[in-house]
C-alpha cells in the first residue's frame, strides 16, 4: 500500500502530497488498532471456546493415567453406552415423528384451509414454544402419576380402579419433547407455505386435479425441504436435551447420552464422559451442518406470492366442526391443562391433598421470594448472570461480526467461525469443557459464579450473531470504509455507524439470552456450588430440601411467567426470533 502511495504521490503538487501520505498514516493506525482488536478477541474466544473443547478432547485420550485411544475401544463394548446411544435415536426419531406429524398438519390447515380459529393457533403455538420443556414435564408428573390429579379424579368416579399408567418412561420424554418441538415444524412449513406459488396449484385444479392430488403431486413435494430442514434440527435439538430425559426417563433406567455423560461426571468417570461429549457433539454437529445447508437452499422454491395468500382455501365442508373440535382440544390437552396444572399446584399448602379453598395459599410464593434464602438467592443469582453474561455476549458478537463484516480476510472469518461454534454444541457438553478447562489451577473457577457466567456467555455469543448477522448485511461497506478513510477510530465507527444499525437485533438478542440464563438447567445443575445456585437448579433440587412439588409448581410459575413477557417483548421489536428455532430455550 505504501507503495502505491509513493507513486501516486510524483504526481501531485505538496499540499495534494500531505493530504494523501496524512490519510495513509490515518489508516495504517486504523488498521493497526483493528488488528490489537483482534488479537485480544482471539485471546478472550480461544480461552472461553477452544481451551474448553480442547481439554475434553485430550481427557478423552487418558486412560488410567496414560496418553491412549484404549477409552474409546471400552465406550463401545459397554452395552450400557450403546444402549444409551440406541435410546438417543429412539428419543430424536421419535420426537421428530410427532413433530413432522403435528406441525405439518397445523401449518396446512393455517394456511390451506378455512380453518376458524387460526389465531388461535398461531397464540397457542407461540406459547407452547416459549414455554420451557422441563416445566410441561413437571405438569406431566403432576397429572399422571398415582398421586395425581387424574387418578384423584378417576377414584372419586370409580373407587375401585386399578391406576397403572406409567408416568415415567422414555415415551413420555417423546410426548414431552413432541409437544415443545412442533412449533419448529410449524414455522418451516407455514413459511414455506405461504411462499409456494399457488399458480401451481390452480393451474393443476384447472386441469382436472382434485385437492387430493394437488396436495400429494405438489405441496408435499414442494414442503419436502422444509421437512427435512427443520426434521434434523428437530432431531439435533432431542438428542441434545437433558432436562426432560432426567425427569421422566432415568427414574426408570432408560438413559441417553446426555444423561450418560451427566451420570459419568458426577462418578468422576471423566474419561468416560469426555469420549461421550465427544460423540454427542459429533452428531449434534453433523446434523446441524445438514440443516443448515438445507436452510440455506429454500430461495430455490420460495417465491413471494402476497397476492395469492388468501384465495382458494380448500373448504373444510362436513369436516369443518369436528376438525375445529380436535384442534380446540388438542391445544386444550397440551397447554391449557398443564398450565393450569402448575398453578393450581403452586397455590397448594402441600402437593397431594385434596384441592379445596383451604388448602389455597399464596405462602408458598412468600416463601419464594421473601423468606428461603437459598430461592430467593437463586433468583437473585440468575438475574446477575444473566445481565452479566448477555451483555458481555452482545459486545463479543457484535464486534465479531462488525469485524467479519468489513474485513473478509480468513483471520475475521476464523474469529467469525469460533464465534459460532458452540451454536452446535448440546449445553451439556459446554458445562463438562468448563469443567476440565477451570477446575485446577492455574485458573480454577469450578465453584465459583464466574465458571457458570463464562459458559452463558459462551453459550449466548452464536445466538447474538444469528440475530444480528441478517441485519448487518443489509448495511453499506461504504459507510464504514469512506468514516476509515477520514480517520475515524475503529470503536467510534463501531459506536456511531454500526450498532445504531443493529440496535433492534441487540435488543432482542440481549432478552433472549437474559431469558435464557433464568430458566437455564444443564450448565448450572453441572457448575453449581453452594452459593452460586440459579433457578434451574432450584427446579431439580427443591424436591430434595423439605419442599415438594407444589414449590417446584411455584417456580415454574415464575419461569413461565418470565418466558411469555420476554418472547412478547421481542415480538414487540420485531425480531420473531424464535420463527428459524435457533435458539436454546
């Protein structure tokens, strides 16, 4: 460049010389600022993401004390291991029957059909999302196990019955998982619906086609990327989850690989639990990529059609009242009743008596937020790592992608990849690389709040550059090129041109991780020492410190409440986060 500069400069009279060589020592300090601002993002990002996955990478390589690959030969010969493997997949395909099922006929009968209530299903499903899985599993125990309200009910109707329905087993994790993942089905094919070209199907009715053939000659087979696109994140998002599996499934000894891991950290098997991180992740990571590749390919058959979104509704005719009828009850069974299930529960002096109007109190939210320490705390501690950790996540992705965006070099795009890596990484995984990374010296953070608010913020970095990336291409380079070109330093052009941009992404980014760090389970039930609990943690232990389910019921109020008012927050934005199901809830 300087080189240049000089023959530029023959030719120009002196004034005309000292305005170039003064811009070109503006930008060489421009640049070199850019670069120390690099370097200490590669050294923050390297510590917080590489050093972690790192160290479960060479604990996967030690085997009684010596450097060999002789952990992953027993991994695979314990039939413990690969039972739990088998029941991941029985876990992720079921869960993705359910929700291909589910959501594809919601969507089809949203946006193909005369269907009433389709407000109904787009509250009803936006609900159903935001509200966290592990509380529709705490409705579920509260419904049908023996102590139950279903059974209570089913005895005072029939005395003598014989209650056996069981309310712990791997299937009900499915049923679980179905009911919280639909939504991710849902959105991928209304959108793709509404974006199909309906000249294709009038022209085939023209032609003689019925609904029926038009449906299984076109719209299934243009739908067929959708499906498979939010199929494998569906199918990644299962298999990642622990929370649910850990409630309704390992009570019965049906373990997958997260509650493997979980099971083989607590019995220091650390080995052992790096080798499974390291499968898990494997194929986490393999069906993230494939999603989003397909993602990536819908521009090739969505086409926006406005103009055609509301004609030719096919006609629900005779079907019209019994279809209204099984969704109405369907959103009845799977929201409305265990909602009511949890609050009811969290009004109870004590879960299992009989529910009367003297058993109704409100102490156990006294109880909460005034009087245990050991909650109120909890909630205090979720609060301050969430605030912490969200915003520091902000600031590292958005200078990320500010830096990615104007300098496509390979060293901004590495940074950028880095930045996303963890977006693929179960949240399990992340807390066992916190672990192995910060539990001795010379940096020992295990047992201390920042090791839980160093993992969020791991965790939040991607989900902050999902939701601003989309927004920051829509911004000229010729902005923050021509405020170079003057002078200006690399952190105002940061400040003044760039996040005023993005201000709507930051906002909603920044929600969504606070949300995410109050109802948060498997990082803080991992890194959590006396002192330092969260709210989800609370959730899995209030049980076992003289409180039963009717506090559990209590704060899952609290965590539902805290979902609904955040993702309504967000919607206000305009930011329909949750519309792609990137994000971790």
């Amino acid at each position: 460049m300087k080189k240049n500069l000089q023959n530029i400069t023959k030719s120009c009279s002196k004034d005309k010389k000292d305005i170039l060589l003064n811009i070109f020592a503006k930008t060489r300090l421009c640049f070199d600022f850019q670069n120390i601002i690099l370097l200490l993002l590669f050294i923050f990002v390297g510590f917080i993401i590489l050093y972690p996955i790192l160290m479960i990478f060479i604990n996967s390589l030690q085997a009684e004390g010596d450097f060999n690959i002789s952990g992953y030969i027993n991994v695979f010969k314990s039939s413990s291991n690969i039972k739990s493997l088998i029941n991941s997949f029985k876990l992720s395909f079921g869960v993705l029957l359910g929700t291909w099922f589910i959501g594809g006929m919601l969507a089809f009968l949203r946006n193909r059909t005369d269907f009433r209530f389709k407000n109904l299903i787009d509250f009803f499903i936006f609900l159903s999302f935001v509200v966290p899985p592990y509380v529709i599993a705490i409705a579920w125990i509260e419904l049908t196990s023996r102590g139950g309200y279903i059974n209570r009910i089913l005895l005072k109707m029939f005395p003598n019955i014989n209650y056996t329905f069981q309310t712990y087993s791997l299937k009900a994790a499915i049923l679980i998982l179905i009911i919280h993942l639909y939504p991710l089905v849902y959105f991928g094919v209304s959108n793709a619906l509404i974006k199909i070209n309906r000249d294709l199907e009038n022209s085939a009715k023209i032609s003689g086609a019925t609904n029926f053939k038009v449906l299984f000659t076109i719209v299934i087979p243009l739908l067929f990327p959708a499906f498979i696109s939010t199929g494998l994140l569906v199918i990644s998002r299962s298999m990642a989850n622990f929370e649910v599996v850990a409630q309704l499934a390992l009570p019965v000894g049906e373990s997958v690989l997260t509650t493997q891991i979980f099971s083989a950290i607590s019995q220091l098997r650390l080995n052992l639990a790096s080798i499974l991180s390291l499968v898990l992740v494997g194929i986490s990571y393999l069906f993230f990529l494939v999603s989003e590749n397909k993602l990536s390919k819908k521009r090739y058959y969505f086409e926006d059609y406005n103009s055609n979104i509301n004609e030719n509704y096919i006609k629900l005719g005779k079907f019209d009242f019994i279809i209204n009828f099984i969704v109405v009850v369907f959103f009845i069974i799977t929201f409305i009743i265990p909602m009511c299930t949890i609050f009811i529960s969290s009004l109870l002096k004590r879960w299992g008596i009989p529910v009367s109007l003297k058993n109704i109190t409100i102490d156990n939210y006294k109880i909460l937020f005034l009087e245990n320490e050991m909650m109120r705390n909890s909630i205090l501690n979720s609060i301050f790592y969430g605030l912490v950790s969200a915003t520091i996540a902000i600031i590292i992705g958005s200078l990320a992608v500010y830096l990615y965006k104007n300098n496509r070099d390979i060293k901004f795009k590495f940074l950028f990849n880095i930045c996303q890596l963890p977006i693929a990484f179960p949240n399990i995984i992340l807390a066992i690389g916190a672990i192995f990374a910060w539990i001795n010296e010379p940096i020992k953070l295990y047992g201390t709040k920042w090791i839980i608010i160093i993992t969020y913020i791991v965790l939040f970095i991607p989900i902050v550059i999902k939701q601003i990336k989309g927004i920051s291409d829509n911004i000229s380079d010729s902005m923050d090129k021509s405020a170079m070109i003057m002078g200006i330093p690399l952190i105002n052009r940061y400040k003044d041109i760039f996040i005023p941009h993005i201000k709507d992404g930051l906002i909603s980014g920044w929600l969504i991780c606070f949300m995410i760090a109050l109802k948060e389970v498997s990082i803080s039930l991992l890194l959590y020492a006396k002192g330092t609990e969260t709210i989800g943690v609370m959730l899995f232990t209030v049980q076992s410190n003289s409180y039963g389910l009717e506090m559990t019921s209590c704060i899952s109020v609290v965590v539902i409440v805290i979902s609904i008012i955040g993702n309504f927050i967000v919607r206000k934005i305009g930011v329909r986060s949750f519309n792609d199901g990137r994000i971790n809830y």
